[in-house]
C-alpha cells in the first residue's frame, strides 16, 4: 500500500491524459503548422485549425471535468458543515475544495480561519493538522 496521502502526496496525474491524450494532440498540432511549412497545400493548411481544435477539445474535456467535480465537492462539504454546524458562507469553491481534506475536529476553526484571512486553496492545505484524505478526485 502506498503512504497515506497528505499535502506533499495529494496531487494526482492521470497517466492517459497527461501523458498520451494532451502529448500526442499537441504533437500533432506542431506537426500540422510544420507541415504546412513545408507544403502550403489547401488540404495541409486545414489539418492546422483541426489539430488545434483537438488539441483545445483536449483540455477543455479535462477542465469541464474538474469544474463538475468541484461542484459536487462544494455540495458534499456544504452538508458535512450543515452536520457539524460550521457556516459555510461566504467561503469560495477553492476554499470548499482545499477544506474537504481537514478532519471533522479542525474543520470549524479552519473554516473560520479561511473566511477571516481570506486563506487560497494551497494555504488552507498547508494548515491542516489532521490530513482527511480524498481518493476519489480524479
């Protein structure tokens, strides 16, 4: 099994995406733009703008992703201070994200801590005693 997860270990690189998907899009659109270079054909100057367009479709796919899973985590976190009788109001999405990882016990003093200092996301991480680990973030 490997280390409990914690800030130096939490971030997470899907091999698939980032090493096959967005490498090989953005290989092909550099090879599509030298290409084109080299023969300025009609059909080798459109192969640029849809390398591109796979290139971005890419990315956005992998953003839309995150910004969904962030919802579902603000909602989570939102019931989970609901339970605990922590305020969540006034904390930003990247507050509610960073704050899943803290324990039960610091989660209303960090929470008070975040909206007060207006903490980021990396902050809050940093200040978390008691590490909730989260393995589900894709």
């Amino acid at each position: 099994m490997s280390a409990p997860q914690n800030y130096q270990n939490h971030g997470r690189v899907d091999p698939k995406f980032h090493f096959f998907t967005i490498p090989l899009a953005l290989f092909c659109f550099i090879a599509s733009i030298f290409h084109v270079w080299k023969q300025p054909t009609p059909p080798n100057i459109l192969l640029v703008p849809v390398t591109f367009v796979l290139f971005m479709t890419a990315g956005i796919a992998r953003m839309y992703a995150l910004q969904v899973q962030d919802r579902l985590i603000r909602l989570e976190e939102s019931l989970r201070m609901e339970r605990l009788g922590v305020s969540s109001a006034g904390l930003t999405i990247r507050q509610f994200v960073a704050l899943r990882f803290a324990s039960d016990a610091e989660l209303p003093a960090l929470t008070e801590r975040a909206r007060a200092e207006k903490l980021s996301g990396k902050q809050i991480k940093q200040a978390i005693v008691n590490w909730r680990a989260d393995y589900e973030r894709v």
